[in-house]
C-alpha cells in the first residue's frame, strides 16, 4: 500500500466523483480509477459503490477511510518533524580553499544553504592544496578546495565546473605586456615570481619543457594578495591565475595568459571514507546540486550556440 494511492482515494470520497479527483489530482482518471481499483483487488474489498454519475462510499469503504485517515495524519505530523528538525539544523563547517574563480560555485552554495539552514555557519580559511591537504589530514577542515595538479589519492571529491587560465601578472608599464600571450621564451632571463607548492612548479616545469631552472626566481608565495603587491612593487612577473585581480583601467596591472595555454582545474575534497555529521552531509548535496545545474546550463549555452 503507497502513500500516494491512500490520498488518492481520500480524494475520491471526499469530492464523491472520479473525474472531479482526477482534475484536483491533476491526474488522468483512468490512471486514478485503475489505482483504486488495484488498492481493492489487494484486500478484496469493495470501498465504493459506482454509479455512471457518481460513487458512494460501502460500509466497508467508510471504516477504510477512517483508517486511511489515521494513516495520513501520522504521515503528515513524521514529515512535519523532519521539516522541523532540517529547519533547525545546526553547527559549523570548516572549509580550507585555495584561491580561484572556481571557488564562486561552492560559495553560491554556502549561500544557499544558509537560506535554508540559517544556523549552519561556515568558516573559511585559505591556503594553497598543501596547506588544505594537511589541515584536512589533521582533521581542522571538514572540506577542502584545492586547485590541480594535487594528489587526490586519499580523498573523495567532487571537480568543480568551469576552469582558470594560468598567465602572468606584470604591470602595465612592463615590457611583455605588449604581448598578446606569454610563451617560455620569453620569461627567460626575467625576474620571476612562483608559487611554492612543488605540484605547481612541476606542472610549469612541464610547460617550460623542463627548462624551469633557467628561470630567475626571484621569489615563491603561497598566497595570491602579497604576490600581487610585489608585482606592483617592481619585484618581478608572477606566475599565477586570471580573474584574481583587479582589472579595471585604474590598475596598474594586466595579466597575460600561457602560450601554449595552461588551463587548471578545482576540486572540492575530503578525506576517504569519512562520515560527517548531517549538516554537512546537507551541504555537500547542495554543492552537487549546483555542479549538475551550472554543468546543464553550460551544456544548453553550448547548443544555443552551435545552432
């Protein structure tokens, strides 16, 4: 027996006419007439005596919506318990991210969740994936946000959408910044400014062809906001991700991208096999929610365009 078809047939008696509980049902009424009609030939009973323009309750149909009734009621006050209890979720989430444009998904969803969950309260701490990664391990973050290359081995994740270009920052007054796009040519022999996590200087090792020892480091940071200022100081070219900046016509700065192009991708992690408490849980699928809406949304833009 189905909820569903419990309600079906209190509608039925309560407006004593198939086609009437069909439209407030918004169902058809032979798929309504046929519920009824399964939900009788499973107790091999009869609940309603049918005329062609009407239908009646039996005796036994009358003690059956009494039950129905009682059943229903319970139902409703269970789902009314449960409303209240998400309602009242509560506590903290702690979240190590590094820096990145993609992180705008997870954080749309924070924001979701506290429309909803107005007692769970977050707590944002940054860092570059090695800093994440630890803290995760020690158990100081429930979730980290890590940009790629990292080793995911030990965690489950969820890859966010959309991605960033990595480039180089300089300012506007500097000689590359005539230059459309930065090939590894043309750092060579330039103050250079690069991220300490040994993933990243591999994954730009690569893009050199292995040649990142002919590049003069000048200085490694772990946080874009330092970095940046260095920049505007004169210090040397940095190394980093677009969209991190300020980019208006005031500035200072402008930011080229790789040539070949590097693009890079974020992830959101935990460690495997961990059981969290609900309200992350809750929170994790809202994030997956988001992920699938923004993916589609991207899909669908993507067949606008090729029609």
């Amino acid at each position: 027996m189905e909820i569903r078809v419990l309600r079906y047939f209190l509608t039925v008696a309560r407006e004593g006419s198939f086609s009437k509980a069909a439209q407030v049902l918004n169902v058809t009424q032979p798929t309504l007439s046929r519920q009824i009609k399964e939900l009788e030939d499973e107790y091999h009973i009869t609940l309603f005596e049918r005329t062609t323009r009407s239908v009646s309750l039996t005796q036994e149909g009358s003690l059956f919506k009494e039950q129905a009734r009682e059943i229903i009621s319970l139902v409703e006050k269970m789902e009314s318990r449960l409303r209240q209890r998400d309602l009242e979720l509560s506590g903290d989430i702690h979240i190590g991210c590094s820096e990145s444009e993609c992180n705008r998904t997870v954080m749309r969803a924070i924001a979701k969740t506290q429309e909803h969950y107005p007692r769970i309260r977050f707590h944002i701490n940054s860092g570059n994936a090695q800093y994440v990664m630890e803290k995760l391990d020690q158990g100081s973050f429930d979730l980290g946000i890590v940009i790629e290359p990292a080793d995911m081995s030990r965690y489950d994740y969820l890859r966010l959408p959309h991605h960033d270009i990595r480039g180089v920052l300089m300012r506007k007054d500097s000689e590359l910044a005539k230059l459309d796009a930065i090939s590894p040519g043309d750092l060579l022999g330039r103050p250079v400014i690069i991220s300490n996590q040994e993933m990243v200087k591999n994954e730009i090792a690569g893009w050199l062809g292995g040649a990142q020892r002919a590049l003069d480091v000048v200085a490694t940071f772990n946080l874009f906001y330092n970095a940046k200022i260095m920049v505007e100081e004169k210090v040397g070219y940095l190394l980093t991700l677009e969209h991190l900046f300020n980019d208006s016509e005031d500035s200072v700065l402008c930011f080229r991208p790789l040539r070949p192009e590097v693009t890079i991708r974020s992830s959101l992690i935990w460690k495997k096999y961990k059981v969290f408490p609900r309200p992350v849980e809750v929170f994790l699928q809202i994030v997956d929610r988001e992920i699938e809406a923004e993916v589609h949304k991207d899909l669908d833009g993507e067949s606008s365009a090729s029609i």
